[in-house]
C-alpha cells in the first residue's frame, strides 16, 4: 500500500496517510478541519529488462571496451611524455 501526502489549504499542515489505492482520498486536515489537497512525489523509473530499445542497460562488447581504453592510454601516456619534455626544456632555457 503507498504512502500518500496531503496539505491543508488553511493552515498549511503537511501529513502522510497510508492507504490503499482504493481508499477515498482523504478531505479533511486532521488538525483544523479544513479541506486538504493531497501533494505528488516524483518517482525513481529505471528501463530494464526486455522490452525497452535494445541500447538500454545493455553491457559494453569487450572488444569495445579493451579496445577503445587500451588506445585510449597509448594516447594520455604519449601526451604526457611530449608535455613533460616540453617542461624540461622550458626550465632549462629558463636557467
């Protein structure tokens, strides 16, 4: 059964009831007696399971994976040796 909020339109008390779907909403704030309107919650939606577009919580093949990351450090590992020369040199013309 969910748990649903209510706030009377007078005093502005907020109040969770739980209820089954079925129950009447409730029209009364408990501590005045004035009309209450009940208060929306977002939600959580996660899209799993079958169904949904194929891309969806779908796992990485391992050759996109390894492959992409491998040339990925080859890359990063190469720029820093190239920057790290660069510093070098620069403190030493700097000298």
């Amino acid at each position: 059964m969910p748990t649903y909020g209510y706030q009377c339109t007078s005093c502005k008390h907020e109040f969770q009831v739980f209820q089954a779907m079925k129950d009447a909403p409730i029209s009364e704030c408990p501590e005045c007696a004035s009309p209450v309107k009940r208060l929306l919650y977002p939600v959580g939606v996660v899209f799993k399971g079958s169904g949904w577009y194929v891309t969806d919580s779908r796992k990485p093949e391992p050759s996109e994976s390894a492959g992409s990351s491998s040339s990925q450090s080859k890359t990063d590992s190469s720029k820093t040796a190239s920057d790290s020369s660069t510093a070098v040199t620069a403190s030493t013309e700097a000298k």
